[in-house]
C-alpha cells in the first residue's frame, strides 16, 4: 500500500515512526510542513522536517519531542556569553545540519533537494518532501503586533492572545516537485495527528494541494485533539482563533471538504456521532501514542481501517 502523508512536527513524527513499522518504509512519502520555517543565527531552520527526519532515522530526543538524542548545547551557551539570541534552541550536533543545509541553500540547491540529500545519508529509507521549496511562513496576529510563528511559539511560549494567523507567501508558493503526484497516486493519504492550523493548515494553503486532496482515492486523518485538548502546543488556542470547535469534530470540519475517514480517539464517546454528521467516517482508536508499541499500535489501526 503507497501511503502518502501530511505532517507536522512531535504528533506526526511517533505515528510516521509506527507506520514505518507496519508498511514497508520505501512506500512512505511525508508531505512536511515549512510554514514555521525561519532563520537562526543567520542559519536555515526547518523544525518539522528536522524532527520527522530524526524521528525516522531513530536519532530524535523522545523525552524533548524534537533536536538530536544526546545533544549538547555549547553552541548557545557561548552564544549567551556574546549577549546573542538563545530563544531558540539549537543544539551543537544540530547544528552541523544547520550549517550544511544553509550553505547549499545559498549555493543555489532547493530546499527538496536538500531534504532528499540529508535523509539520504541518514538512513531514511521514506521519502520526505517539503510542502513547497518556495517560502511560505505562518504569521501569528497577537495584541501587539504580528510575529513569526517561532517568535509567537517559542520566544512568547504561546501565551499571548490570537488575533489572526496568515500564510505568507502561498500564494505565489508551487507545491515542491513530487508533492501533488504522491498525493494523487498513494492509496491513502494520511492527515498525522498534527496542529491543524499552524502544521497541517500552511500545506494545504500551497496552491494545488487541495485540488490533488479531492482528487486523492481516499483521505484518513488522525485527531491531534483527545478529549477536548491538543495533547501537547497551541492547537487549542489556534483552532478557537479559527472559529473552530477544539474537539475531533472541530478538526473534521476543517479537513471535511476532501476528509473520507477520521480516526477519533476512545476517550471521546461524542466524536463518532459529531464526526458523522459532518459526513464525515468516523473510526475509534488509541490514538495516545506515549511509547514505541502504541505508535505501532495506531499505524495498524490506520492500515486496518482502509
Ligand atoms: P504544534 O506542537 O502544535 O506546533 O504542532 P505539531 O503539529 O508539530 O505537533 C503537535 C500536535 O500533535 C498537537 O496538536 C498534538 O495534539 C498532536 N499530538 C502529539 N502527540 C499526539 C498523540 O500521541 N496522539 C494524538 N492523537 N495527537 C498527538
């Protein structure tokens, strides 16, 4: 079966790792996100690509839920030293990643191209394409201004108030080679358990992905929302700035124009009924991945319900 996914970061990354387990690895092609792309230290940064990248390559840090597993960070450290920006953590292995990729951006290479070298040479046997290799960035409305989603998730912790969230740069943005062809020939297209608005939602704002969405032969999402919540980040904070309901049913009426199937979690004995009024299958799973047997767990409840 050739599985075709949407992904985020942290949610995306334990079901993609359990999926990978449960199909074979080379009939995976991820869809990452790039809206909450930005520049570091004058250094290229991609966090959902970088975290699904480690993820599948066994080197994430679980307990942090991105960055490399026995990292250090030097780096920052000495950075603070020199009264620079230490907001966002990049630790020094990391780095090295950082550095490359920066470079071959500025050699002219395109961010897929890149993505495909460093999966490459980190043993990811999946494919993992970037959503567009044009810019698109989420931008967060709050009170006092507009901020990039990392200045908004990271630097303010998520704390100040939503006004508006905007994709900045969609319009003119081309889905990267690849993209609208995997959508269109997987026989699942798999939306991860991701941030429907800032993860999944900068995606499907690159002109064509939707188009190739309806055209897909059927589309299955997993809830990132169990029991009115957002397991982890701001979902919650960002949905209700959308306007939509901070449930499963909210997640199914943002996916329901081109939605089959979402995959609700046992908690919510609500969301089946919810879920189908918007006609939209609902099927029951435990969608808590908290260890390696659970992500595996929710794969095969994904691949059985096809
Ligand atoms: P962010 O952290 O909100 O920026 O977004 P990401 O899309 O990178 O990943 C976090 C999303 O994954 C959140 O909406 C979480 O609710 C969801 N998530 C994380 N872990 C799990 C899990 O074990 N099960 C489910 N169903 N969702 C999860």
């Amino acid at each position: 079966m050739k599985v075709a996914a949407l992904a985020g970061g942290t949610g995306a990354a334990k079901l993609l790792r359990g999926l990978a387990q449960v199909i074979d690895p080379m009939d995976l092609t991820i869809v990452g996100n790039t809206g909450d792309d930005a520049e570091v230290w004058g250094l290229h940064v991609s966090p959902d690509l970088d975290t699904v990248t480690y993820a599948l390559a066994g080197r994430l840090d679980v307990a942090r839920g991105w960055g490399l597993a026995d990292e250090t960070f030097h780096c920052l450290d000495a950075m603070a030293t020199l009264g620079g920006e230490t907001w966002f953590n990049l630790g020094d292995r990391d780095l090295a990643l950082h550095l490359w990729r920066t470079r071959a951006l500025r050699g002219g290479q395109s961010l897929s191209t890149i993505t495909a070298e460093v999966t490459r040479r980190l043993g990811v046997r999946s494919r993992l394409l970037p959503m567009s290799d044009d810019p698109v960035r989420t931008r967060i409305e709050t009170p006092d201004g507009w901020l990039d989603f990392q200045e908004y998730f990271v630097r303010e912790k998520a704390q100040p108030a939503v006004r508006a969230i905007a994709y900045v740069g969609a319009e003119r943005a081309r889905p990267a080679p690849g993209v609208v062809e995997a959508l269109r020939d997987a026989d699942l297209v798999l939306v991860c358990p991701s941030n429907p608005v800032t993860s999944v939602g900068p995606i499907l704002s690159v002109p064509g992905v939707v188009d190739a969405l309806r055209a897909s032969r059927t589309v299955m999402g997993v809830s990132p929302i169990i029991g009115g919540a957002p397991v982890s980040g701001p979902a919650g904070t960002l949905m209700r700035a959308r306007g939509l309901e901070v449930s499963a049913a909210g997640v199914a009426t943002a996916y329901a124009p081109w939605l089959r199937t979402l995959v609700v979690d046992t908690r919510d004995r609500e969301a089946p009924a919810a879920v189908g009024a918007l006609g939209v299958r609902a099927v029951v799973a435990d969608t808590l991945m908290t260890d390696r047997a659970t992500e595996v767990a929710l794969a095969r409840s994904v691949i059985g319900a096809v």
